[in-house]
C-alpha cells in the first residue's frame, strides 16, 4: 500500500518549508505542487501557469 502525506495550504505560509522537512524526516519524496503548475521564469512568481501537457509530462517523468 503506498504511503504519504499531503501538506496543504495558501502561498507562503510555508506548506513548501514544513513538505521538504517532513519527507527529509521520514525518508519520502517530496513533490511541490508549484513546481508542476507555475513557471518560474517569470519576473513576478504565480503569474503564469504551465501549460496542462507540460505539466502531465512533469508529472509523468516523476
């Protein structure tokens, strides 16, 4: 059966933090929601969302 954990919350208030901390701890992986959903070569963060085949491909490759 797998096993894991969902930390949920609004941007920055440190669900990223606590996510890499708790997997670090307990030996999990660690997927960011964000890293799938925005891009981040943008001068203002969340402002541009990835394109929906992008982000399969994203997930996919994980």
């Amino acid at each position: 059966m797998a096993r894991g954990i969902i930390v949920f919350g609004s941007p920055g208030s440190g669900t990223t933090t606590l996510g890499r901390a708790v997997a670090a701890q307990l030996g999990f992986a660690h997927f960011d929601l964000d890293d799938y959903l925005w891009r981040w070569d943008t001068e203002v963060p969340f402002t541009r969302s990835r394109p929906r085949e992008e982000r399969i491909a994203m997930l996919m490759g994980d």
